[in-house]
C-alpha cells in the first residue's frame, strides 16, 4: 500500500514539474522580481498547483501538497537555493548596459 502511494506521489511531481516551470517562467518574465525570491515563488506556486490539482487525482490534500512543493523544488528552486542570486528577474535594457 505504501508503495503505491510513493509511486502516485512521484507520477504526480513528474507531471506537475512542467506546469510549475513554465508558470515560474511566466510569472519572472512579467514581474521584476529579486532573483533571490525565485526559490520560494517556484514552491509556492507548486504548492498552488498542487492543490489546484483536486479534479484531476484522488490524491488527499497532503499528498498534492507534497506533491507541489516537489515539483517547484525539482523545477528552479533547488537549482535556485544552492546559487546566490544577485539582481531581478526582469530587468529594463538600460540596467543589462550598465553592467
């Protein structure tokens, strides 16, 4: 029983991950955003989708939140915690010229 519930966990954050990405990625290419804020934006909108997610699973609640915050942790956010991050996602050509 255990086991199928890991295996439904990991199938959950192999589809969800995509989906977290590209939200991320949407949601940096719009906003000005402190690079070092990406992390918690990538868990936090994992965990969002997470649980907006309920028609699609039978997951319980618990489950799909782990299941989010896998996902945004898997997309940029783990990859995000371990570099420091200076500056803004979203940057206007004349600060790209000054550096």
């Amino acid at each position: 029983m255990e086991h199928e519930i890991m295996q439904e966990l990991l199938l959950f954050v192999t589809v969800l991950s995509p989906f977290v990405v590209g939200s991320v990625e949407v949601i940096k290419r719009t906003i000005p955003l402190p690079k070092n804020y990406v992390p918690l934006l990538s868990v936090g909108t994992g965990l969002l989708l997470g649980s907006l997610a309920y028609p699609l699973t039978d997951m319980d609640l618990v489950l799909r939140l782990w299941a989010g915050a896998g996902a945004g942790l898997s997309g940029t956010g783990l990859f995000e915690i371990v570099n420091r991050r200076d500056g803004f996602t979203k940057s206007s050509k004349e600060d790209r010229e000054k550096e």
